[in-house]
C-alpha cells in the first residue's frame, strides 16, 4: 500500500513478564485501517520480568540495559526488512522504560521518530527510600531518576503518553496492588505523564487497556499518521492463518524463549459448548528449534478452537480462544502455572485477559452465568479468575464470559495434570 510508504513502520513493545502475543488485536486492528503487515513488528523480549534490583544479577530476569540492546537490536531488524530510515516505538507498561532509555542513553534518536508510552510507569509504581529499592519502578532509584533529570523527552523524537483517568493499578496513592495497603507511593493517577510529550488520558481503562484498547489504538494511529483510521474495527479475512512461538517457562517464570519438543493440537470446537468437532485435530505439530508450532490454516474467521499444549514435565494445558478473525503470527503460547491450592480440584479452569483487567463493577466476569470468583471491586487489578469444579465431576461445558465475550470450554481431569484456560482477546 504505497499510500503508506512515507510513514515510518511501527514496532511495538510489550511489557513486564509479557510477549509480542499481547499486540496481536492491535495489529490487527492497523491492517484493517489499511497499514502494510510487513511494517508491522512485535518484540519478544527474552527474560522478560524486570529483576529486583536492576543493577544486581538476578537468574531468569531482565535488566533495563538488557531490554534497551535487545530492543536496539529489534529497531535495526525492523529498518532492514521495510527499508525505512525511522520506526515509530509503541510501548506498554514497561516497554515504555526500554524506549525511553534507548531514546535517552542509547543510539535510539537517530533512527525513532515517534514514541508512545502506555501506562508507563514515568515517575514510578512508587516514591520511596526503602522500598523497592534499586527496582526501576522506583520513581526514587537510579533507573527513573536517570530518565527523569533535565528533560523528560528527547528532543528530535514526538512523543505521546496514554493514561487512565483512575484505573491504572499502578499509577495510584495507595500502595495496594503493590501489597502495600495504606502505604502512600508518592504516585498519582498522571504518573505516567511526560513533561513536553503530548498527554492524553483515555477514562475508564485500565492499565493494560490504555495500550491495548481500540481507543488507545486510535490514539495511536492518529499521532503517528496525523489523521484518524478509516476504522478502527477489526475486518476479518476468509481464511486466516496462523502461527505462534511455544514460549519457556521455568519454575513458574516466563522465559520467553522457544521450545524445542512441544506438541501442539488444535482440535475445531463448538462454539456453543467448547465440544471437539472431529475425531482427529485440525492441526498437530512438535516443535522444532525455534519453537513455532505453525503455520495453520483455520476454517473461517468465525471458528473457534482447542489449543492443546504439551511440554514434557509441565502441566497440559487446554487454551480455548475466541475466533481469530484475521492471521497472526503472534499466537504465541505458554504452559499453565498451577496454583497448589488447586492441585486437589477435579477440574481446573481460568478465564484470562491478557489485554485487559477485570473490575467488579466495571466488567460482567462469569462462569456459567455466575459472578467470576476472586475480583475486588475498585480498580482493576486482576486479569484471571479461576473456577475449581470437585473431584468426580464429569466432563462438561463451561461458559466463561467477560462483557461481550464469550468462550464455551470444556474441563479437564485435574488428576492427569491437566489445566483449562479460556484466553479472551478483548
């Protein structure tokens, strides 16, 4: 599409403990306004739970001078495979502080030309001497101070931050959903804002929202390309196809890197009752080296499917999705992690919203029409809910619903070290 050829392509960010599997909707949503997949980048960023203490070695995290070489290293891939001389950085929670320390102590100026942080911690989760200590969301610890002397913003570059009004879970006064309740952090809800960058808010998201709504997406676009999307819905396709990376987890941890020997299946369901269609899956593959368990091609962009994930000595796990209207690359999948106060159920089975948080008030979380057990009122703070169904209990249906989405799943013998998850995509 020549018509966008003059804007620079878009590479974005994800954030603490994330994968690139989080952009995927928006990605879409940028196809369907009409901007070329191939400028189009997400980074997976090895390791990717910030440490404790940013300048202390910690096994199985990242430090933020990791992060700024690998995203450095993604910006010039990104260059290379579009030929354009500037990429535009879109930045989630703390993919936000990987971009503003390449854009201030690395060679990033030279090769960025627009910059978008949502829900980055700015001036930290927290303001303390004694707390968090070292953490790079410490607005008082080296990292953000760092970031934070002289300008806030690098000059060359245009920069927009996205917030919420009241509902990111961290950028708040008290220190709850840091497990410090009645702690003050020195925080406001206009944390994440940017002296001299272009401040938007975006009411009633939350944290994960403000990257990855269809509001901030449109925010987004129009920053970048200076008028707003032709649409900002998502136009299915008639035979999407798609792919995805097995990503490691370790002890619990995510690794993000590949896994070589994991066996996927995607069996077709009913979307009424998470029931397998057909006798044999629809799609079966053992990993290789580089851990990707496509392509598939699906039927339809209305058909929903089993995702069935087994890696040797972890638990199987059963991931269920909405339909995927249009293809991906970027369905990257990761092994359950058990909690032990479930390991004696029957049946396990969580509904999860990576894009998103779930507030009582604000969202309708339910299992089989009942309120979702385990989410506070007030800000949104969680994005799962589990369900135990009783040792004994047969194999059926549950619907899992949040707001407008649903996903019909089926449970699984919790004894066969089995787990169930219905991953929304909204």
């Amino acid at each position: 599409m020549p018509q966008f050829d003059a804007y620079p392509p878009v590479v974005f960010v994800h954030g603490n403990g994330d994968t690139a599997a989080l952009w995927h909707t928006t990605i879409w949503r940028w196809e369907s306004a009409g901007f070329p997949d191939k400028r189009l980048f997400a980074i997976d960023f090895p390791y990717p739970l910030a440490r404790n203490v940013d300048a202390d070695y910690q096994a199985g995290r990242s430090s933020t001078q990791d992060q700024m070489e690998q995203l450095s290293e993604a910006v010039q891939s990104a260059l290379k495979q579009s030929g354009a001389g500037r990429v535009a950085l879109v930045g989630s929670s703390r993919g936000g502080n990987a971009i503003r320390n390449y854009l201030k102590h690395g060679p990033g100026p030279a090769f960025v030309s627009h910059a978008v942080l949502c829900g980055t911690p700015n001036h930290g989760v927290i303001v303390s001497n004694d707390k968090l200590v070292g953490s790079e969301f410490n607005g008082a610890g080296p990292f953000l101070r760092g970031l934070n002397s002289g300008s806030e913003i690098v000059p060359g570059v245009n920069w927009l931050t996205l917030r919420s009004d009241a509902f990111d879970k961290f950028a708040q006064p008290d220190g709850a959903a840091l497990g410090m309740r009645g702690v003050a952090t020195g925080v406001t809800a206009e944390g994440p804002a940017l002296a001299g960058a272009k401040n938007l808010v975006l009411p009633g998201l939350d944290h994960r929202e403000v990257a990855f709504h269809e509001k901030a997406f449109a925010a987004t676009w129009e920053f970048i390309i200076g008028r707003p999307p032709a649409t900002t819905q998502i136009l299915p396709e008639t035979r999407p196809v798609l792919n995805g990376k097995v990503n490691g987890m370790a002890r619990g941890v995510p690794t993000n890197l590949p896994v070589e020997g994991a066996t996927v299946e995607i069996w077709e369901t009913n979307p009424q009752t998470g029931a397998r269609l057909h006798a044999q899956p629809a799609h079966r593959k053992v990993t290789g080296a580089d851990g990707y368990w496509g392509p598939f091609n699906t039927s339809g962009p209305t058909a929903t499917y089993e995702f069935v994930l087994t890696v040797p000595s972890q638990t199987t796990t059963h991931i269920y999705r909405s339909p995927f209207p249009r293809s991906s690359a970027h369905i990257h999948l990761r092994t359950a992690t058990v909690a032990d106060r479930d390991r004696q159920a029957g049946s396990i089975v969580t509904i999860s919203r990576p894009r998103g948080y779930f507030g009582a008030g604000r969202d309708t979380v339910t299992f089989d029409g009942q309120p979702a057990p385990g989410i506070p009122a007030g800000v949104p703070t969680v994005s799962t809910s589990t369900l135990t169904l009783p040792r004994g209990t047969a194999q059926r249906t549950v619907v899992c619903r949040c707001n407008d989405e649903t996903i019909a799943v089926q449970s699984w013998d919790a004894s066969d070290d089995r787990a169930v998850i219905a991953e929304l995509h909204y």
